[in-house]
C-alpha cells in the first residue's frame, strides 16, 4: 500500500510541475508603454531605447505610446486602470508620483496605491543658471541680492508645479531668498527669455543647459544634485555652493498597475536592470547627463515614497496649486 501511495504522490508532483511549466509566459502580446511626454525629449529617447531593447529580447513588440497632457495625468490614468497583467507600463517621473498627490486637489486614480513599482531607470539634476551678462557670479551672490531687495529678482519655470518652479521653491525655503515666480507655459520660452536676461535664474534641465553654457549664453551657478554632475564636474552643487542639505533631482522609472503578479513585476525588472547595464545605452543617455539606475522594486518604493513626502510639504509650505 505504501508503495502505491509514493508513486502517487511522485506522479502528482511530476503533472503539478507539468502544469507549472504549462503555464503561459510572458509577455505573451505586444506590450504598451505609456509615456507621459512628447515625443523628442530625453525621457521619450529613453522609453524609445528601453523599449527597442525589451522587443529585440522578448521577440514581442514594445510599443510606445506618448500621452503629454495634463502634468502627466492621462497618462498615469491609461495604466492605473489597465490590465493588471504587465502589458501595459508607465514611464513614471517625479511629476507624476511626488508632485501630482499634492498639486491636484483630486485624481482620477490613487497615487499610492494604483501602481507598483518595477525600477528606477534613472536620476538626472538640474542646473540653476543664469544670462551669460548677467552679475550674478555665484549662488551666494544670488541668495544675498535676493535678499537685500526682496522680491527683485526673479525665477522663470516651465509652469505651476514643474521640476523647475518646485526646484526653485525649495531653494527659496531653505536659502531664504526672496525671488518673484515667472511661470511660462513650457521650458523653452523660459530659457529663451532667461538667456536674453528678461529673468534672472532657471533651474533648467541638463539636457537643454549644456550646450547653451558650453556657448556661453548661459552660465551655470550649481547643479541641484547631492554630488557634481560628470557632464559639468567644474560647476559645484547647490548644497556646496552655500545651501547646505539642497538636493533636488529628477527621475524616471517604470510601474505598472497595482495588482500585477509578482513573478512578472519580477521578470520586468530583471530584463530593465539588463537593459541599463549595457554599455550602448549607458553611453547614450548618461551622456545627456544622466545617472542611470536599475534598483530594485522594494527599493525603488521606499524611494517613491519619500519623495511623495518632501515634495508635499514644499507645496503645502508654498501654497502651490496646479492651474
């Protein structure tokens, strides 16, 4: 009787590692990737690469979509309330997951619990620049003259609650400098009046500042990471530069919607992590000045989360609100 029961148990256990086997892979369709921008910018050369990679290494095609409207919204909506099976991805960034909770007085989604998490791709800071002419020198000199006249010199920003408007809000909270918003409506008109010297400072992003201050038209005060950028390793950081502890970056990483099996959050993140590794991409997107990442999913949570919470007491303090 013994017997027959352990070959029994042995067959069951052969037909449940069958099954097992059985089972569908994945991906198994081709798989959407939502991003929240236009195309031509980094963080769609980004997307495009990573998914280029994804498709030449699953055989299934990764297909971007970009949905650049509404500070990221749409976007975010489109995979928060798609398939839980991971076919459908976000290229989150810092707007959309720290910013977006705070600025909006409602959401068609819950930030904090409609999506999960895969990886950081990368983190990227900004540059605080000025006009080529202008005489600010140094970020002391801006934070004193910033303070000797109040509200006489000005910050330009890419609207109401973007990377640069919130950078330059946490600059005046922790420097105490008193300096006049100028929001424009997108980050080009803001650096075209900030290089004709119509405002004084931008918090501009990497990939636009470096050639203009390689041309000298402008001329970059700090950069707002916690370490020097190796793309401008002569320029200091906003923290040695007199404003001790600022830190400021932007990110990009992957989620899709909450829910999704671990086992595929799990494959997603090995094949990104990969993907980052490799030298070709490595070479393309840190050389816009990038820092590429690929953490884990726990890691690129705790992260998140942090971020939600440093960025919502700025805009609680400054009284932001998206327009």
């Amino acid at each position: 009787m013994l017997k027959y029961i352990v070959v029994a148990s042995i067959l069951t256990l052969s037909a449940a590692a069958v099954a097992a086997d059985a089972q569908p892979g994945y991906p198994t369709k081709p798989v959407r990737f939502v991003v929240p921008f236009a195309p031509g910018g980094s963080s769609d050369i980004q997307a495009r690469i990573i998914s280029q990679k994804l498709t030449e290494r699953w055989g299934v095609n990764v297909i971007v979509d970009n949905r650049p409207s509404a500070g990221g919204i749409a976007a975010s909506d489109i995979v928060a309330h798609a398939s839980a099976d991971g076919h459908t991805l976000l290229l989150g960034h810092v707007g959309t997951h720290a910013f977006n909770p705070h600025l909006y007085k409602s959401l068609p989604y819950d930030t904090d619990r409609a999506f999960a998490p895969v990886t950081m791709t990368l983190t990227q800071p900004l540059v605080l620049v000025t006009a080529a002419g202008s005489p600010l020198q140094t970020v002391q000199m801006l934070v004193d003259s910033a303070k000797a006249a109040p509200g006489r010199l000005n910050y330009a920003s890419a609207g109401i609650g973007s990377p640069n408007h919130l950078a330059a809000e946490l600059f005046r909270s922790m420097s105490g400098a008193s300096m006049a918003h100028v929001p424009y409506k997108g980050a080009v008109p803001a650096e075209i009046d900030t290089v004709a010297g119509r405002v004084d400072v931008f918090f501009d992003s990497m990939l636009s500042a470096i050639p203009l201050v390689r041309s000298k038209q402008l001329r970059a005060l700090a950069v707002t990471s916690a370490q020097r950028s190796t793309t401008l390793p002569g320029t200091p950081t906003i923290s040695e530069a007199g404003v001790r502890g600022y830190e400021m970056q932007t990110w990009n990483g992957v989620f899709v919607p909450a829910g999704t099996p671990p086992r595929v959050i799990a494959a997603l993140n090995a094949a990104i992590v990969e993907i980052l590794r490799m030298p070709d991409v490595k070479a393309r997107l840190e050389g816009d000045g990038a820092r590429l990442i690929g953490d884990t999913s726990a890691e690129f949570d705790r992260y998140v989360r942090a971020e939600r919470v440093k960025w919502g007491e700025v805009i609680r303090r400054g009284n932001i609100q998206a327009q």
